[in-house]
C-alpha cells in the first residue's frame, strides 16, 4: 500500500518510542486503555482509571560524565529511579548520544552513575553528552513484497513493569497500549493494540454472506479462540443481521485460511483483521508487566 518510506516510518517510530527523538519532548509514558482509540488525536481511547495505575516512563535523556570508555558509560549524576526500574537495573534500554547523532549500546546493569554496556560502545561518548535512553531500541525496516508485507516496528527491548492495581469491581479487560509526552494529560504519540506474542499483523479479508460470515485470509494464520480487531480500510465490511465489527471479537470455526468470529453477515465484503492478546486484571491488586520483546508497536 502507498504510505511512509522506511526511513520516514522509522523515523516517526524512532521519535514517538523514544530511542531517537527528533523534537523537544525527550520523555516518553507507556499508558494502558482498556478501549483503544478511534480517532487521529488519540479520542476514543480509554485508559485505565483504576486506584494505583500509573503510566510508566519509558524514554528520557540524561547528561554524561567524565571518563567513558569500552562498555562504560558515566553519567553525570545518578540514573533516576525509572530508569533502573526497567529491565533488571536498566538492562535491555537503548543508548543513544543526541549531541553526536550516535547509537551507543545497550545497557547490561546500571548502578549509580555507571552503565555497563553489552558491548563495547558504537561511538564516543563526552562530558556533558546528551544521552537518550529508551526500552525501545531504534524501530526495524519493513519486509516482505506487497501483497504481504511486514510493516516498520518498534519492539520492546527492556522490560517494562506497572505498579499494581485492580478493578474496582469485575475485571478491567487491557487491550491497547499508548506513548505519550507526559505522565499525565499530554500528547498521545503512538498507539497499538496489545498482542503479547509480538507476532500478528493487519492482513486483508474477504468475508461471505452467511450464518456466521466466513472470512477467508491468505498471508498469516489464525487459531480458535484468538481475540481479533476488524477495521476496513479499502471497500467495506458486510452488513450483519445483528452484533457489531467493533471491539474485540472471537475466532471460530478455523478450516485452513477460513474461519468466522461469530458474526452473521447479510452481504459480502472485506476489511482488515489482526490478532490481540488482552490482558485482564480482577480485584486482586496486579503488577502488570511486559517481558523484552512482548510490545510492539507499528506503522503500517
């Protein structure tokens, strides 16, 4: 599809997770919704209100001491409290040297005014550096050919911990995640749906006029039970007899590259699926938290 080159789409990734930002917001707040945004601006999405949530940061930048070298990096005071807090004392964050345009590493341990690098570092770090750390790493290129494509992605390279929370009452049901410039209000940067596995992309569908609908996708697989979102980009989704496309649905009824999500539908159409993981939190206060590699976020 027409859209974002790589490098612009990186770009736009890179700036919105964090590991290389281009505007004056250095800081970057990872937020949960429990109904993810519908509109340009972020309206629509709700995030979750719930005694103890609060969004985690996942991006900043720091100043760099005297005396870096090999896989050492010094920082001019000690890393704040959310910086160790991510991965085991920082380990998987980005470092990236804003004043030299440079990618350093990736941190191993952080203890005060030390980082500890995987490796020896990519660059020359100097006093007074502007270090941009991130538990995103820089965003990674598109593949395949069209029809099927894989599109521009951010994965998480740090874990990511929430503190705990509950539901008041029921259960709260996490579907989406959100980046924004703030640890409250601020702009929404980017958002996706959460899919755990870091698999899963939107692929086209042709859907028949049946009791349930059929839907038939060719370049990724689907299992009973999978949670789906449905959004239609080009022509448009089937008319249904009853029910709505919004929201998360089931999948049923796989056959080979065939399944339905419930749904009878009164005419022939299609649209664009994709898998998601929701997460659901009970009255049991629970510290969400997100290995390396379980959160990503794409720019189709």
């Amino acid at each position: 599809m027409p859209g974002f080159s790589d490098f612009q789409a990186q770009a736009a990734l890179n700036d919105a997770l964090g590991p290389i930002p281009s505007s004056t917001a250095y800081s970057r707040f990872l937020a949960l919704f429990t109904t993810a945004p519908t509109g340009g601006s972020g309206s629509g999405g709700v995030e979750v209100s719930a005694s103890g949530y609060a969004r985690i940061q996942i991006a900043g930048r720091l100043t760099a001491g005297a005396g870096s070298s090999g896989t050492t990096v010094n920082l001019g005071s000690s890393a704040p409290a959310w910086l160790t807090a991510l991965g085991t004392n920082g380990s998987g964050v980005n470092v990236y040297d804003a004043t030299t345009s440079t990618q350093i590493g990736t941190v191993s341990t952080i203890a005060g005014t030390t980082v500890t690098l995987t490796a020896t570092a990519g660059g020359t770090v100097s006093s007074g550096d502007a270090l941009q750390f991130s538990a995103f790493p820089q965003a990674a290129a598109s593949s395949g050919t069209e029809p099927s494509i894989t599109p521009v992605s951010g994965t998480s390279g740090a874990q990511i911990s929430f503190a705990a929370f509950a539901a008041s009452s029921g259960t709260i049901t996490i579907t989406a995640l959100g980046v924004y410039d703030a640890a409250t209000g601020g702009n929404l940067r980017a958002w996706d749906y959460l899919n755990l596995s870091g698999a899963g992309k939107w692929s086209p569908f042709a859907c028949s006029s049946a009791s349930p609908g059929v839907l038939t996708v060719t370049d990724q697989s689907f299992a009973n039970g999978t949670s789906v979102v449905v959004a239609v980009k080009f022509g448009s989704l089937p008319s249904l007899a009853s029910g709505s496309w919004s929201g998360l649905l089931t999948v049923g009824g796989v056959s080979g590259s065939t399944f339905n999500v419930g749904l009878n539908t009164t005419s022939a159409g299609d649209g664009m699926i994709r898998p998601v993981t929701p997460l659901i939190v009970g009255l049991q206060p629970t510290t969400p938290y997100f290995p390396a590699g379980t959160l990503t976020f794409s720019l189709e």
